[in-house]
C-alpha cells in the first residue's frame, strides 16, 4: 500500500486590493513561509506543483527555482479550486513514486492591481465561444452565470434568499475574525438585504472579492512528516472530477447545473478516508457565490438535493459553535480570491489548534471542496 | 480586444459563420451529425459520438425555458443602456441536447416559469448581424 501524505507548511502573503508587490514577489513570499513553516529550506524542496495553469504565465520562474533542486514539476490541469484538490493530488503522486521528497504548492496573482493578466473574468473573456455565444446577450461574467444557476435552483425548490443571506453574514463574521481578510466591516442579514442586485437573484453581498495576494504549501510524505517543525495535516482522502469536463467554463452547457462533481469526488474521499459525514469538524467550501456552497453541500452528501437551505436554516449549523463549522477563515466571500488554497491552509491551521479566534474546538478531521468550472475536488484531512 | 463591442458577436468567426448565415435569413440552425444524427452545442469539429461530421440542420425556432437572470448591473460599458434586461436559456424542442442563450424580450421577469414556450425571433441590427432573442410563445 502508498504510504500516506501530509500538510507540512502553509504560507500567505496579505491578501488586500493592491500588494504593491510584483506578482513573482508575492509568489515568492507565500513559498518561503511554507518553507520556513515547515522548518525547511528552499534547498530541500525537489518537486512544484502549480495548481493553476495561467500562475507560470506570469512569474519570474528563474528567481524562483535557482535555489530549489527541482527533480518534479507540474501543473494541475482543473480550474480554481478543483485544481488546488489536483495539485495535491499530484504532489502525492510524485512523493509515493519517489520523484520528489518535498513537494512545493503555490499559487497567486495581483487580480486587483493586474486584472488583465490574472483575474478570472479577464480569463473567461478571452474565450471564442464565451466572446461569440454568451458575451453578445450579456451571459457574462460569473456573477450572471451564477444569478442563472441560483434562479433556476429557487424555481425548484423554494426561496433560498435568508439562507444566502446567512451564508454571507456568517462568512464575515469569520472574516472578522481572520486577522487577515479584505473585508473586516461587520455585516448584518440587513446590510445583505440592501446591498444591490447584480444578477437576480444574487446580490452584491452574494459574490467573492478580487484579491492580491499569494498562499503556499509544502507536502511530504507522513515518515518525513514526523521530522518536521509543525503538527502534519494527514490527506487521509482525496479524489478529483468532472460531471461535464468537454466544457468546464461553460455554464450553460451541462445537463444539470444543479449537481457539482462533488456528487462524484464525496463518495471516493470519503470511502479512503474511512470517517464519515459526522466525523467532519470543519467544513472549508469553495463559496465563489453563495449558492455554490448551497450545491457542494448538497453534493458532497451534508443534506439531500434542494435541501442545503434547510440545513444553513438562519446560520446555526454552520456557525463556529455549530454541527458543521463552515468556512471558518472567511472564505472567498470575505477574506479573499485565493482560487481555495487558503481553505485547504484553513483546514490545515484548524487540525493544528492555530485557527486563532477562529478555532473549532477539537477538531480533528476537516473537509475542502473546490470547485472550479465544473470540476471539483474532495480533500479531507486528518490531524493528531 | 480593446476596442471591441461585446454586444456584437464576430460574425467571422469560422466556427459559428453558418449560424449567424442562418439567423440573418430568420433560420435557426444547429450542428446535427450527418452520421449519427446527435446535436452538438457548442459546436465542435468531431462528433464526440461517432467521429461523424456535422451538418448545419434546421430547427423550428421554439424551446422549453430552462433558466434565466435578470442582470442590473452593466459589467461592460456598452451594457449600460441595456440594464436591467433578462437573459435566458432555452433547451430546444427540436436538438435534444443544445441549450441556447439569447436574451428574453416583451415579458416581465415575474411572467416567467421553468419549462415554459419560448419562441425565437430575430432582430437585425444591421445588414449583417442579426441576433436571435426569446418571447413567450402566444
């Protein structure tokens, strides 16, 4: 049997509006943290593994790798966050085949202060089909894709607005709670309320934040976990899919928009995980739009199809003394886009007691979907 | 892509030339497979299916709603006369399997249900381009 893989070290950069930094200094920032996190040095490390195909557009890789002894490199061909589930896949492939013993993960990019070069609605607008098929009747950007989805899932089953709502209050709070977030201002369910429409039925308040910034990982393999300077975050399961991979950008374009790959990937983490939904303190959701974690919670088996508004209720499941602690660093709602790397260093630093004001208390197993186009990934990790 | 109306679509575009063709002459047309006969939305080179190639076939311009949003907020400047306006898409009656985007005209957001008749009519806005858009089905 592969011997099982570890978290060893997280790193982040700020996340704000402008980093004021280079996108190859942010990078570089957010690794040597991970580095250092880990009690290692840029030296060990002998595999990278990129999460995102567009991140080695734009970087000075020779800065980069002049003092890594690179014998593994890859990039994750999945978008967001099902390619930060893949990247982590990857990374173990390489450790369990013996093509590296430290695997570095990072991930970045000035979305704010570069918005042209980085940002995911600069990305969606370079497509023909988007540019010659959607774009001309408005079905762009994110916002509107999902506004379609969120209406379609209301018409369904039932109004899900005080559940967004809830989403959202409860995702500031914990951004609140960060330390570093983007969005600090505390909300009410009536500053939600107030906040504008853009697509209905999304609001302002419904939709993630653009952000400079970078985050980072560092990955071995269990025996040289024990090692190391930091408590490691066990991947005790994973798996990565597409419901509909001929067309992962296009929103449309599925049979049931309704269903993430999470109704895939859930059954197989879980299965080698061998801990059930129960097990699971800390809950780390790819909350590009509210409505996105309404689906994944659906998919990855929390609550039947059309009832992910029952269980988020008025927030009570899924607040920090709650059954299912819910996106407890503030997600991308509110503490930042970072393409869900930062939920997986959440799950990480909640395993490891270093959650801050955040911290669930006891939690031992936490679970990360990222979702991304319409690939997913199921991450579930195991600590002492 | 500077200068670029997003409004417009590139009627050049050598995947789609046939449909814009098609809608200028009031037609709606899809990829069918001259083999297998399955529809393919977006169009692609090779039927996913058999291999086959595809054909530009003819539909009866109706189809059944299957979502919509009403957008207010003008993510491009050349959307900002337009907002709000609803865009939807439709699952058509006569392509199992292509799910088509136009925006929803002559209704109000609340006259909508999931499923409902949708029939397509055109709207040149030149001597070239013509767009399709979606109306409630009398």
């Amino acid at each position: 049997m592969n011997q099982r893989t570890a978290i060893v070290g997280v790193g982040e950069t700020t996340y704000s509006r402008n980093s004021g930094m280079t996108s190859t200094e942010i990078l570089l920032q957010a690794s040597y943290r991970a580095i250092h996190d880990a009690g290692l040095k840029m030296s060990d490390i002998d595999g990278v593994v990129l999460p995102r195909i567009r991140t080695e557009l734009h970087i000075n890789e020779f800065e980069f790798y002049t003092h890594a002894n690179l014998r593994f490199r890859a990039i994750a061909g999945m978008d967001a966050g099902a390619g930060v589930v893949q990247a982590i896949e990857l990374a173990q492939m390489a450790l369990q085949s013996g093509q590296a013993n430290y695997v570095l993960l990072y991930i970045g990019a000035n979305q704010v202060s570069e918005p042209e070069k980085s940002s995911p609605r600069g990305i969606h607008q370079e497509d023909l089909y988007k540019r010659n098929c959607e774009m001309p009747f408005g079905f762009f950007p994110q916002p509107v894709y999902f506004g379609s989805i969120a209406n379609r899932y209301q018409k369904l089953y039932g109004s899900i607005e005080n559940q967004q709502a809830a989403i959202a209050v409860n995702t500031r709070k914990h951004a609140i709670l960060n330390g570093n977030a983007q969005m600090t201002k505390p909300m009410t369910v009536e500053d939600y309320f107030k906040s504008p429409l853009l697509a209905e039925p999304l609001r302002l308040l419904d939709c993630c934040v653009m952000t400079d910034g970078a985050a980072a990982m560092v990955i071995t393999t269990e025996e040289r976990a024990k090692d190391l300077a930091r408590p490691a975050a066990t991947i005790l399961g994973m798996a990565t899919a597409g419901l509909n991979p001929a067309s992962p950008f296009f929103f449309t374009q599925t049979p049931d928009p309704l269903t993430t790959s999470a109704a895939q990937t859930a059954p197989i983490a879980f299965a080698q995980a061998g801990v059930s939904r129960d097990d699971i303190d800390v809950l780390e959701i790819y909350d590009s739009f509210t409505i996105n974690v309404i689906l994944q919670l659906e998919d990855l088996g929390f609550c039947p199809k059309g009832e992910g508004g029952r269980f988020i209720g008025n927030g009570e499941n899924i607040s920090l003394d709650g059954k299912l602690p819910l996106n407890t660093h503030g997600g991308l709602l509110s503490q930042g886009y970072m393409y869900g790397m930062a939920h997986v260093i959440e799950a990480v630093k909640q395993l490891r007691g270093e959650a801050g004001l955040a911290q669930v208390k006891d939690a031992d197993v936490s679970l990360v979907s990222g979702f991304g186009g319409w690939f997913q990934g199921t991450l579930i990790l195991g600590g002492k | 892509m500077g200068n670029e109306n997003f409004l417009l679509p590139d009627i050049d575009w050598p995947v789609l030339v046939p449909f814009w063709e098609a809608c200028r002459n009031e037609e709606l047309r899809f990829p069918r497979c001259k083999n297998c006969g399955i529809w393919q939305w977006y169009p692609t080179f090779i039927c996913p299916s058999c291999e086959g190639e595809f054909e530009w076939a003819k539909v009866t311009p109706k189809g059944k709603l299957f979502s919509w949003t009403v957008v207010h907020k003008a993510f491009f400047p050349e959307f900002k006369e337009k907002v709000p306006f609803i865009v939807a898409c439709i699952d058509v009656d006569d392509a199992p399997g292509v799910r088509f985007i136009a925006n929803a005209i002559d209704c109000k957001p609340e006259d909508l249900r999931i499923g409902m008749e949708m029939d397509v009519v055109f709207d040149h806005i030149d001597d070239k381009i013509c767009k399709p858009q979606f109306r409630i089905s009398k």
